[in-house]
C-alpha cells in the first residue's frame, strides 16, 4: 500500500532554513508526482508546489518561489522539501502528497505531516 | 492564480440531513476539482476527484457536481463521522489552490 512517512517536528530560529523528508513506500517512486502542502495553525491548506521523482522538475507556487526548494533522492525513495529565511508564520503543519493516478493530479495519499515551529 | 472560493464557512447540520457545500472559481477549470474531508490533527483525505468521481473505499452518501466555476459536494445522509472540515481543490493550472473549508457542525 501506499505510505508516505515523513521527518519529525522541528523547531527553528527565524532566519534559519528547515529541511522536511518524506519517505515513499508501496509504489514505483519515480512514477508518480509529488505535492507539498502547509497548514497555518487553525488555517486553511496552501499549495506549495509539486515535484516530478522522475527527473526533479518541480513547480513551486510563485509566493514560495525564491524561498523553497523541492529535491528526490531515488536512491532511498526519498522526497526533501526545504525553506529557507523562516519566518514566524511559516509555523505550519507541511505535508507531502502522491497525485491520485497517471491522469489525475490530485493528492490523493498523504503523509502524517510534519509541525514546523518558528520562534525566537 | 486560479481562485476558490468556498461556501458556507461554517455549516450546522443534524444526523441525516442532507447538505451541501459550493465551490467557485474564479475561471474555468474543466472538472479538475478535489474534495477533502479534514478532522483536527489529522491528514486531510480524499473524497471526490475530478468533480464527480468517489475515491475508493469512500461512502457512497459522498458525491460531488459540476464542471467550469462552479462546484458541489453533498452528502446526502449526514452520519456521526462525518462532521468535520471540508476543502476543495483545483488542479487545473498551478498554483493548485484550494478554498477556504468549511467547517461543518452538530446543530
């Protein structure tokens, strides 16, 4: 079955960069793309960009352009996605998503998230 | 950026009822529209995918509607499990955004 198991909650200084991992399992890795999504404290969810395991091409939402970076290693099946000059509200709950199917993008398998805390 | 735009934000509604919730956009998307159900401290999960079609081991009172900017999910007999928050999502055209919730409530 399809699992994505993810890093472990971080808390961070502002300023500082936080890297999140999310370990795929259950399914051809570099079949399928993956999104990452973040939740704001009692907030709604935010699209944050998505990445093709095959060759690392990604697409990043323009708010998160200059600031987010989406990496695979295929080797352990493995998907990174890190911000750097955090901020305050970057304090989010951030998770990781298969696309649904081949013709559908949509996340439809997704990680247990992971709490990214920014405080000083 | 494709805007959604999600109502009610808050819904009250008893055991059995049938409800609705909307989600409009701000062009067309086809039917490249996701709904997702969200409970406190969990992942959200996925219950309609491209407008109308039911997720896998999702119960059949779930359905979802439309094509272009507007959109409906329904459920048409409320049970216990099902209050929660609900969200939809374009994956039309990036950035994938998603409406606002809501929020559905025991009255």
């Amino acid at each position: 079955q399809v699992q994505l198991v993810q890093s472990g909650a971080e808390v961070k200084k502002p300023g500082a960069s936080v890297k999140v991992s999310c370990k795929a399992s259950g399914y051809t890795f570099t079949n399928y793309f993956i999104h990452w999504v973040r939740q704001a404290p009692g907030q709604g969810l935010e699209w944050m960009g998505i990445i093709n395991p095959s060759g690392g091409r990604t697409s990043y939402a323009q708010k998160f352009q200059d600031r987010v970076t989406m990496t695979r290693d295929t080797s352990t099946s493995t998907l990174y996605m890190e911000v750097s000059s955090l901020r305050s509200e970057d304090t989010a709950v951030y998770y990781c998503a298969r696309v649904h199917d081949y013709g559908d993008y949509s996340p439809a398998y997704w990680g247990q998230g992971t709490l990214v805390t920014v405080s000083s | 950026d494709i805007q959604m735009t999600q109502s009610p934000s808050t819904l009250s509604a008893s055991v059995g009822d049938r409800v609705t919730i909307t989600c409009r956009a701000s062009q067309s998307i086809s039917t490249w529209l996701a709904w997702y159900q969200q409970k406190p401290g969990k992942a959200p999960k996925l219950l309609i995918y491209k407008a109308s079609s039911l997720e896998s081991g999702v119960p059949s009172r779930f359905s979802g509607s439309g094509s272009g900017t507007e959109f409906t999910l329904t459920i048409s007999s409320l049970q216990p499990d099902d209050f929660a928050t609900y969200f939809c999502q374009q994956y039309h055209s990036y950035s994938y955004t998603f409406g606002q919730g809501t929020k559905l409530e025991i009255k």
